[in-house]
C-alpha cells in the first residue's frame, strides 16, 4: 500500500480516514497505521476534532433555533437539515426549555384538534342542510308535476322544481342556477332561485303525503 499517498491525502489534501480507505480500497484501521506514523499526526486529529466540534454547535444552535424559536417541528427540522429524526430529538431535549415547550404544544395540540372537530361538525350539519334542502326540492318537484295538470299557473319556485335537472346548485351562493351546457335558457325558466327560499316539507313520499 502507497504509504506516502495516504499521508500526502490526509495532510495535504485534507480528506477524512474515511474517503481515503474508500480510494485505497481498504480499511480504516490500516489507513490509520500510516498516517499515526507521522509526526504532525496529533495537531491534525486535534484541529479537525475542534473544527467537528464547532460545526457540531453551530447545527445544535440551528436545531434549537428551528424548534424552539420558529415553532417547527421535529419531523420538519430533520427534513431540512438532511437529520435522522433521533439525532433532532436528542438535541431539543438536550436543552432545559423542552419539558416547558412540549407541555405548550401539547396544550396546543388539543386546542387545535377541537377546532378541528367542530369544523367538521359544522361542515357535516351544512351537508345535511344541503341534503334536506334537496330532498325536499325533488319532493316539490313530484308535486308541482301533478299540480300542472290542474293549472296552469306555477309560482318560480314550483317551475324550477318541476325543472330540476337542468339546474345546478351554487353551494357558495346556496341557489339553484340554470345550467348553461343544456343550451340556452327557455325564457319562461327562472336564472336563479335561493334554496332557502323553498318551503320546507316533511320527508314524505307523494303517497304518504295523499297530494
């Protein structure tokens, strides 16, 4: 093995025992054996662990400063330092701030999630409104074609039922609104109608009802 090679990486190139076994195709105990042999051996290993050292504080002060200053998250400060989650927790525990900044976001956490469930709450009721609204819609729809064959006078709301496949429902604007892809729009169908203008009728069919 080239001796004067692998002194001449580590000293003058200043590559890692690591990348000059990888080149040498050998250990890194034998890469050891040579370099320790020179003379200027412990100065090197002493300045290339305090400069481990320093760069070692320099990522625990960025850790701790993602974490405990920003806000982030453990799984987040991993990600964009390139860090094994276990190397980020270990680091933010090291410091005395943890205990008092976990119970915060535990705290945190539980108001968040009940936020969370009453807005899905909320979204599941204004579903169910949506439903209703609907239903009842299609119910009026049955009616109205019945009423038609007793009169010929229908109010908007009774035209648009009897015509509610050609209309959508706007859920932003809660109104059913002609639906332009049907063409253009006979000038005796209403544009528009808001659903909460519908009168609202028990959730019964046309033979329990005894229209």
């Amino acid at each position: 093995m080239d001796s004067t090679r692998i002194v001449e990486m580590y000293f003058n190139e200043k590559k890692s025992i690591q990348e000059i076994a990888k080149i040498m195709e050998s250990t890194k105990q034998n890469i050891y054996k040579h370099v320790k042999k020179d003379s200027r051996y412990l100065e090197e290993a002493s300045r290339r662990r305090k400069i481990k050292n320093e760069q070692k504080a320099l990522q625990y002060d960025k850790v701790k400063k993602l974490y405990y200053v920003e806000k982030k998250k453990a799984c987040e400060i991993a990600k964009e330092l390139d860090l094994s989650n276990a190397t980020i927790t270990q680091i933010i525990k090291s410091d005395v701030r943890y205990k008092d900044e976990k119970k915060r976001r535990n705290i945190e956490s539980k108001e968040r999630n009940k936020e969370d469930s009453k807005r899905i709450k909320a979204e599941k009721r204004k579903q169910n409104d949506d439903l209703n609204i609907m239903s009842n819609l299609m119910l009026l729809q049955k009616q109205n074609s019945i009423s038609m064959s007793r009169t010929r006078k229908m109010s908007d709301t009774g035209i648009v039922a009897a015509n509610l496949n050609y209309y959508k429902f706007n859920m932003e604007k809660q109104r059913l609104e002609f639906d332009k892809s049907f063409g253009a729009r006979p000038f005796d169908l209403p544009n528009s109608i808001g659903v909460h203008t519908v009168k609202t009728y028990e959730r019964k069919t046309y033979e329990e009802s005894k229209v």
